[in-house]
C-alpha cells in the first residue's frame, strides 16, 4: 500500500512543541509612591504636582505625600488630598513606599527609614556626595536611580536635557538682575547703548537655552566649547550668528575681560575647571559668574557653593554664584515639568509590567541605575569613591 503525503502549510519547525508563555496578570494597585517633603539646600521644587497625583491614583497607585512637600512650589496639602494622595505628617511613612520620588538625595537619617529593596528616584549631585552616602544606601540593599543617569529610548538624558533648559533659562534671568545690582547695567537691546556682553562655556542644552535667553534679552553672545559637533548644532539651532569658538586659553581670557556676565554650563566630573584665578582676577570689577554645572565639577576655578539665603559671594570684585538647584528659583515651572516627565514615565512602566519586568527587557532603565540592591552599578561613580563595581548586565539578565 502506497503512502501519500499529508499537505500542512506549516514546516517541520513549525510543528515542534513550543513552551506556553502565560500571560502576566496585571494588579489592581501598581505600588505606593511616596514623595518626602525636601529639607536640605532651601529647596523649594518638588517632583509631582496635584494633577499628575490624580491620573496615577486612577491608575491605581497609592501616593503618600508628607505634609508641606508642595509648599514651595505654591500647591498646598488641601490640593493633593483632594486629589487623591494621602497627606501624612511623618517623613518615617513618606520614606516608606515601594517607590520615593525625591528631588534632592535622602539624607542619612531619611536613609534609615527606607524598606529594603526601595526604588529611589533622586537627583544624585555626584560633587555634594561622600563615600558614606553609597555605602549607607547599600546597607540598606535599595535600588537607586539618578536623575542625571536617566535616559530615554532615543538614547537621550531625558531628565537631564528637561531640568537644563530651564537651567539656562534661569541663569541669563538671574544674571541679569545681579549685573543690575552690581553696576546697574541691563543686558541689552536699547537703541543707541551697546549691549552686555555674555560669554557662556558650554554648548549643550544647557549653553544652548542661556543663549537663547541672553539673545532673546538684547545681549551681545559668545559660546566656548570643545566640541565642534556641539557648536555646529548651537548655529543650526539659533538663527542669529554667535560668534562661537574652541576653548582656546588665549581666546578664552580676550573674551572674558571684556565679559559681562559668564555662564559656566560644562560639568567638569574629575576634570580641572577651565576659567583659572588668574582670568578671573583680570575680569571687570561687578561682572558677574554663574556655574551652573558646580554640583558636577567646576568650570571655573574661583566659584564655590552657594546657598538661596547667600546666593553669591564676591571674589576680585566679581560676583560669583554657585547655586547646585539654581532651577529652585522658578520652583513652580520646574515642579511641572519634572511632574510631567514623573507621570510620563511611571504610566510607562506599568504598560510592562513593573519595573522588575523593564530592568529585564529595557537596557537603558539598567543604564539609569546607580545601585542595584545595594550594588554599586555605575563605573563613574565606584572609581570616584573607591567603590567595588559590578556590571549592571550580570546582575540582571
């Protein structure tokens, strides 16, 4: 008896037994946020606002919300609770949520009252931080994230580039109401009055929107930076001419006596700051310094940390300005929009699943980890403090 073939659209391949995949039932409640109320450096901006409280509480989240924490930011208890969060008076239950949403890192103290295996989601300000810091945060096994480490698929320093064009906003506005104090000059754009002149060091995001500030202003713009491809970008991006240049030292110090206001906007991590004591020495008496990138490595040698009660000091007769949260100034604009990037991202992570699912399936959530139960996952960070490194990728899989 002969045997015929039996037809099947599908290959041998095809008809091998495969192992089920079940699908991943989602939870009602995602987990509990809680958002601290800011105590150190008068920090005035927060991460969520009342409105971005009220979809993730639709979505199921329980958000803690520690009494006062909006003040700053002009949005009150009354806002929040009615908009769903639970107010609580102690820092003890604020700290201890599945997720803590904190602009400034917690101190050693707001370290001890987190559960172990915590998210945290903070600004990191890697040159205000000591060795203790990380190793107190390890003790306590949690997983941390920086806001400087996170990044978005277009492979982008989303938080970063959002904080930074405020940042540069923020720093023209500011020097321009210290030059005023100083020696009563305005930036600019005022028929037949030669306008101030601006130098800024650094052409990324930030150097980017302080130009954009300072031309808006009136003001006469020089942009120094080390990379070509980022100068290139800046004349793309703004349609006057700057006059833009390489860090030339010479170049550097013609441009800065004649300076009326200079903007440091590159970080300087481990690196020696570019303006020295002597250039500075040699600047106009009342011109004025702003290193926005202090809490990242100076730019320039005589700059120091400042506070919002002392917001400058005054060195060779130039006033110097060191904020590290100099976005606090305009705490509202930035509250909203760290809020919408916050609502953005968490809504994100509860499409997969939670973020032990995106630590699996996404390498750039890995990327934006600085610990990892209590690991040290960040090369940067374990060199500077002398810290053991593990890689990210061999912790997780």
């Amino acid at each position: 008896m002969s045997t015929t073939n039996i037809f099947t659209p599908f290959t041998e391949e095809e008809l091998m037994p495969k192992e089920e995949k079940l699908e991943v039932i989602k939870k009602g409640k995602q987990f509990s946020i809680g958002i601290p109320k800011e105590t150190c450096l008068n920090e005035r901006r927060t991460c969520i606002t009342p409105d971005a409280v009220q979809v993730l509480v639709e979505h199921g989240h329980e958000l803690i919300i520690e009494a006062g924490a909006g003040e700053g930011s002009f949005f009150t208890d009354l806002q929040y609770s009615e908009s769903g969060a639970k107010i609580t008076n102690d820092p003890k239950e604020a700290f201890g949520q599945d997720l803590i949403l904190k602009i400034n890192p917690p101190t050693e103290d707001e370290i001890d009252y987190m559960k172990p295996n915590t998210y945290l989601v903070s600004a990191l300000q890697i040159n205000l931080r000591d060795k203790d810091y990380f190793l107190k945060l390890a003790e306590r096994k949690i997983n941390a994230i920086a806001f400087e480490f996170i990044v978005d698929e277009y492979k982008q320093l989303a938080l970063v580039r959002l904080v930074g064009e405020i940042a540069g906003t923020v720093s023209v506005l500011y020097a321009s109401e210290l030059l005023a104090l100083s020696n009563g000059l305005m930036l600019g754009g005022i028929t037949g009055v030669r306008p101030a002149e601006v130098v800024i060091l650094g052409a990324g995001i930030v150097g980017e929107f302080a130009t954009k500030a300072a031309i808006g202003l009136g003001a006469s713009v020089r942009v120094f930076d080390n990379s070509l491809s980022k100068l290139r970008r800046l004349h793309t991006l703004v349609d006057s001419r700057v006059p833009t240049s390489i860090i030339d030292p010479k170049e550097l110090s013609k441009a800065l006596r004649r300076a009326d206001v200079v903007i440091g906007a590159l970080p300087r991590l481990n690196m020696t700051p570019i303006v020295t004591e002597e250039m500075v020495a040699k600047m106009k008496k009342g011109s004025v310094i702003i290193d926005i990138t202090i809490d990242n490595g100076k730019v320039i040698e005589t700059s120091e940390l400042t506070t919002m009660e002392d917001p400058y000091i005054i060195k060779h007769g130039v006033i110097h300005c060191g904020l590290p949260n100099l976005t606090s100034r305009m705490p509202r604009t930035t509250t909203k929009a760290i809020s919408n990037f916050f609502l953005s991202y968490i809504l994100n992570y509860d499409e997969e699943g939670g973020f032990e699912n995106m630590l699996i399936r996404k390498n750039e959530m890995k990327q934006s980890l600085y610990m990892y139960k209590g690991r040290h996952t960040k090369k940067v960070i374990c060199d500077r403090f002398g810290l053991t490194y593990h890689d990210i990728n061999l912790l997780i899989f």
